[in-house]
C-alpha cells in the first residue's frame, strides 16, 4: 500500500502540529477563543491574531509525551512580539513543572517581531533564557525547521540552544536573512534573488553537512515524526563537557573554512566528491555522501 | 551626554585600577571589585560580532568557569549586533550566537555572578547572545539600545518612517534607549555618578530566576509578557496542586 505523503512545508502551523502529534492527542493552552493578542498592533493599524502566530499546547508523538509551539509563517512572517514570545517561554516554565518527554518546536520565523521592536527583542531573549533554563534541568527541547519564512534572527539563535535540530531541506536557518545582507553589502555581498545561491548559503544541505542540524528529511510529516522519536532515543544533555566540545568543533570550522566564500568552495574543503552536483541530489543520494562531512568533524585534527 | 570610551569607564569602575586590555574591540581581563577579584570581558568600537568575536568572547567566559570558579563577570557591551556579511552566514552565524548564550549560561550554572553593563551602544543580536544573557543588566544614561535604526525599520515594515518616528516619542517598544529598556524591566538600572559604587551594590545582589517581565509590568513598560507567560504555565491546571518539581520563574 502505497501511504501519500503529508506535506509539512505547505502546512499551517496548526495543521503542522495536528500532523506530526498523535491523531486526536492535542490540547492547546489559550487558545484563540481566549484572545489574546498583540497591544501593539493596533497603534500601526494593523490586523491582530487571536494566538499571535503561535500555538501552544500538549500532546503525545508516537505515545512521548511533548509540549509543543508552533509559529505561523503566515502571521507577520512568524516573528515573535511580546504575547507570541510569551508563550515560548511560559512553555519553557511549564516544561520545568510537568517534566515531558521533550519540548517540541515548530519553529518558522523572521526574529524580532520589528513592530514591536523592544518588546519582541526582549521576549526572544526571555525565551533563550526559559530554554536554556529548561535545558539545565534536565529537559529535552527539539526544534523542526520547514517552511517558506526559514528560521531567522533571534529565532535562529533559538534553534541552535535546542538539544537537536530536525530540518527539511526546503527548511532555511541563519541569522540574518539573504533581503538583510543584501540590504546591508549590496547585491555583490549577497544577490537575494539568487535562489541557488540563497539555498547553499541557508538550506538544510549546508546546514546538515556543517552539523547545524543533526536530522536532515524530506518533506514529509511521517519522516519528522520520526525524527522526534530518534531525537528522543538520543544520547542528549547540556552540561560542560558538551559545550567545551562543541567549542573544539566550533573553532575547528573556522579554521578548516573561515577563509572561503561559497558553500561549494567550503564542500569541497570537506572532502566531497563533486560538490557542485550536491543542490541536485535527493536525500537518498545525498545523505551517505554528507556522512564523510559528518566524520569529518568527528575526526582529529 | 558625552560618549565614554571603554578605558574611561573601566578606571570609573575600578578606581583601584585594572587589568583590561583591548586586543581589536575584543575587551577582557580582571579588576577588583571591594577586595573581590572579578573577571570581565566584552567589546568596543561598536564592535561587529562576526563567528570569530562570538566564539572569543565564549572562549574567555569558559576560561574564568575553568581556571577561577565562582568569580563574578562584568560583560562591557558596546555592539553594532551581529555581522551582516555573506560569510559569516555561510559559517553559522547563529550557532556561535547560541553557543555564547550557552556559555554564559553556563558560567551562571556554576555559580558565576554575571552582571552587564551597556556602556555605549547594544543592537539587537549581539546584545542578545552576551548582555542580555547576564543576570543583571545595568545601562550608562547615554546607551544607545535597539533592535534596528528607524529607516531600516520603515524599509522592513513597509510602515512610513515619519509615522515610526512619531509613535517612537511615546511608545516605550519603538524607541530605542535605555530608559525605555528600562521601563520594559529589561534594564536593571540606570547608573550615573558613582558608577564603581553601583557596580559594588550589583556585585552584593542576590539574583534568582530571568525577573524581566514581572519588573516590566511594575514599571508599566510591558503589560502582557508576565501575565501571558504565567497563563500558559498555569493553562487547565489546578495552581493549589503543588507542582512535582521545584519551581522556576
């Protein structure tokens, strides 16, 4: 029997979350109904969400309990103003009481939410603090990245204090978007309609082969679901050690690659054969090739 | 109010003197503070944080939780935020990022005391990973704090800039600067005069948990971020049950 693929890209941030829980194992903290919004919209007339872009709850993957958010790409670019933000880290707060399995983060989003300029600055640091908090005690916290709006800005900063990230190849993670870097150096520094260039610069590829990711899927909810459930099989933690070595390696990529300025240039270094064609090459073909980038970065030197 | 380099400033804070050097804009070394050595690292020259500088200034905080545990650490912020160049995305930018922001909240796991001081300017990413992180963020009545200019606002929202600028004179969220950080329970205080006496106070306070948005709603400067916060935690459970582990936040 052949099981169709449930897209997670094209999917809403709450049809993401129905999909990649249990069927029917959901529970949303305030939901819409409570509305709760933004108080700082309406001074910019602009139109408010009634869960400001994000969905939190509860549920269950594959019988794992899990706290879960999920940013709507669709609201403002998913970015996080102060109600959205807050909800992040009440999350975070509610983990440290309930103990999950892990806290799952669905997360699609340009940063600060620049409407809220201060206030959205502020609450992405909230959350980093509530995570790593989280993480201290000893809680498991996931992040998926898919979707149009990619991972950006202080969220992308979030992705990264997570204990694994889960990517879509179509999924974009970085800082500052290819629209901010050409804004900022001009198009020679970076041309943003270059999307070639713009997907080995911020795609799940370059990201997975640099180690930024530890799960690199295709689009497809059942392979996310079980991502989330190896991620909760794997060795995990936040203590000294592990920041000491991902130290180590964190110097050790700008040694082997500060000097190049192009992802293929950088694949190469890695020691892959034929790092032109990577763009092109589906998962299954690509993935045994990305391991030697994996053992790599595990090897001396 | 007239600028202060990171030198003026430190012999303010140390009038016993110091050991700070600056190698670029890369600022670290130790002082005393009331017979108490502390370590403090941090930035000047509106220092741009590329991979390189993210991944100093996370070497320098894991040397003092290494080689002089317990000691408390000043983070001297002056940033322009995060390098905007081609490379320093290809390298992960925002991996370096978190990884500061994991040092620094590492140093506080083992007991570090960690305080900032926005001397000059904080813009968004970097402040973020680094002065943002510390326990207790203070701020010189001059800092200059914000996510992004005006204009670059305006271009990114589609929002005309004369209308941003006129909501930035009363709302505390558009307007960059410290008293508004201050107000949003973001910025501890706000030092002026005697600012080696304001560090040796910091220095004695006893800190807990990330206290931003309840000093927010106290301050009138943000309303929402507490309450929302404390809503989800609490959402469809009983608060008299008492939780089975000890509480955060």
């Amino acid at each position: 029997m052949i099981v169709p693929r449930t897209s997670y890209v094209e999917a809403t941030a709450r049809r993401r979350v129905e999909a990649v829980l249990d069927h029917d194992s959901f529970w949303e903290f305030l939901p819409p109904e409570e509305r709760v919004t933004s108080p700082h919209l309406s001074q910019l007339d602009l139109p408010v969400a009634f869960d400001d872009g994000v969905v939190v709850g509860g549920g269950t993957v594959q019988g794992r309990r899990v706290l879960l958010a999920a940013q709507e790409g669709a609201f403002m670019g998913g970015a996080v103003g102060e109600v959205h933000g807050a909800k992040l880290t009440g999350l975070f707060a509610r983990a440290v009481d309930e103990r999950p399995d892990a806290v799952v983060l669905l997360l699609e989003s340009g940063g600060v939410r620049l409407h809220e300029a201060n206030a959205g600055l502020i609450a992405v640091s909230e959350i980093i603090r509530a995570l790593l908090a989280a993480r201290g005690r000893g809680i498991r916290v996931l992040a998926v990245i898919g979707g149009g709006v990619g991972c950006f800005g202080g969220m992308g900063i979030v992705a990264r204090c997570c204990d694994a990230v889960i990517m879509l190849e179509e999924g974009r993670l970085g800082m500052s978007g290819p629209e901010v870097i050409e804004m900022a150096g001009g198009v020679e520094e970076l041309d943003s309609r270059d999307k070639a260039l713009v997907w080995r610069t911020f795609g799940g590829k370059h990201r997975y082969l640099l180690g930024d990711c530890e799960y690199l899927v295709e689009d497809d909810v059942a392979a996310i679901r079980e991502s989330i459930h190896q991620a909760l099989e794997a060795a995990s933690g936040f203590e000294l050690e592990q920041l000491e070595a991902e130290h180590a390696l964190l110097e050790k990529r700008l040694r082997e690659l500060a000097h190049l300025h192009d992802a293929i240039d950088m694949w190469r270094a890695l020691g892959l054969p034929d790092p032109d064609t990577l763009p092109m090459l589906d998962l299954a073909r690509f993935t045994p090739i990305a391991h030697r980038a994996r053992s790599f970065w595990k090897g001396e030197g | 109010m007239e600028r202060r380099s990171w030198r003026e400033v430190a012999d303010q804070l140390f009038r016993g003197g110091h050991r700070i050097e600056a190698r670029g804009a890369f600022l670290s070394g130790s002082a005393t503070v009331d017979g108490t050595a502390i370590s403090v690292v941090g930035t000047t020259d509106h220092a741009t944080i590329d991979a390189e500088m993210a991944l100093r200034i996370a070497s320098a905080i894991l040397r003092v939780v290494r080689e002089a545990p317990g000691r408390p650490i000043l983070i001297l912020v002056d940033t322009n935020g995060p390098s905007l160049r081609h490379r320093d995305e290809l390298l992960g930018i925002n991996t370096y990022m978190a990884h500061l922001a994991k040092c620094v909240e590492m140093a506080r796991r083992f007991g570090h005391h960690i305080v900032s001081l926005i001397y000059d300017r904080a813009l968004s990413g970097g402040f973020i990973a680094s002065g943002m992180m510390a326990d207790l963020c203070f701020a010189l009545p001059q800092a200059e704090i914000r996510v992004m200019n005006i204009r670059a606002m305006a271009q990114v929202t589609k929002i005309a800039r004369e209308r941003l600028e006129r909501l930035s004179r009363s709302s505390p969220v558009l307007a960059p600067g410290a008293e508004n950080y201050f107000k949003m329970g973001a910025v501890d205080e706000i030092w002026s005069g005697d600012i080696g006496a304001h560090l040796a106070a910091a220095l004695r306070q006893a800190v807990g948990p990330d206290q931003r948005a309840s000093r927010g709603l106290e301050r009138g400067g943000r309303h929402l971020a507490g309450p929302v916060a404390q809503k989800v935690r609490w959402y469809g459970r009983d608060r008299t049950i008492p939780a089975t582990c000890d509480r955060q936040g």
